[in-house]
C-alpha cells in the first residue's frame, strides 16, 4: 500500500506517523513523508517603491528558506522512526497551501491513502474537532484518507 503522511511537526503530525509505521509492516509498499510551507498569496506591490520591493521580496525569500530547512529537519526525523523500524520513506518539501500541495501530490495516481492528523499546527489552539487543512483534504481528495486523532 501506497502511503503519503502529512507531517507539520505537530503531535498529531507525528501520531499520524507512528499509525503509518503499523500499517507499513503489514502492508508494505511507498511511504512519502510530506510537509508543506506555507506560501502567503502576493500582494499588491504596485505602487511601492523598487528598492523596497526588493527588500521585502529578499526578506521573504529568506524566511521562505529557512522553513523549508526546518520542514526538512522535521521531515528527516520523523524518517528516522520508519528507517529504525527497516521502512523505507521518501520526503517531499512543497511549497503553497497546504491542502492543495498534499491533495496535488495525492492524486498524482502513486497513492492509496493519505495519513493525517485531525488538527495541525494551526488549529491546536482553537477549540476545532478538525482542522481546516485536514477538512480541505478530506473534501478535495479522491484517494482515501486516514484522519489520526
């Protein structure tokens, strides 16, 4: 069975998978670890200054960099679970909204499931049965889907 495990370095994100490393010793197959980075949408530069624009734009470069290392970190430790359990994983480090990346890369076709947690790093302090990534996942996706609580 083809997993894609959406990890956000929330609890929840690492319960999700715990749940993945069960189901892949007794269905082995693909196991993709998948983080996302928040892409904010582009705003209206149009009357701001050149030389501003570019600050800003080299500072969100910057920070845009820098999550993508730390996803990365969170990713290659959640990989070491499944690598210390002798499970192979792969790790995707996207860019954009976050349900839209995992439901993209879902239904690519290489997927039976996507593994989730019920809320992420978002929704842990609001009072929400699911997050609103998980529910856009849910809505949006035509694999199946495994919600972690």
């Amino acid at each position: 069975m083809n997993l894609l495990v959406a990890i956000d370095g929330s609890e929840l994100s690492f319960k999700a998978a715990d749940v993945a490393i069960g189901l892949a010793k007794n269905c082995p197959g693909k196991i993709t670890l998948i983080s996302v980075v928040y892409q904010e949408p582009a705003y209206n530069a149009e009357n701001m200054p050149a030389h501003l624009l570019q600050h800003i734009l080299a500072a969100h470069e910057d920070l845009l960099e820098k999550e993508k290392e730390r996803s990365q970190m969170i990713l290659n430790f959640v990989a070491k679970k499944f690598e210390h359990e002798n499970i192979k994983t792969d790790t995707i480090v996207s860019v954009g909204f976050p349900s839209e990346e995992i439901v993209k890369n879902a239904d690519s076709g290489e997927y039976d499931m996507i593994i989730i947690g019920c809320k992420g790093l978002t929704s842990l302090t609001r009072k929400m049965f699911i997050g609103s990534v998980t529910e856009r996942v849910i809505y949006y996706s035509s694999c199946n889907i495994l919600v972690v609580k």
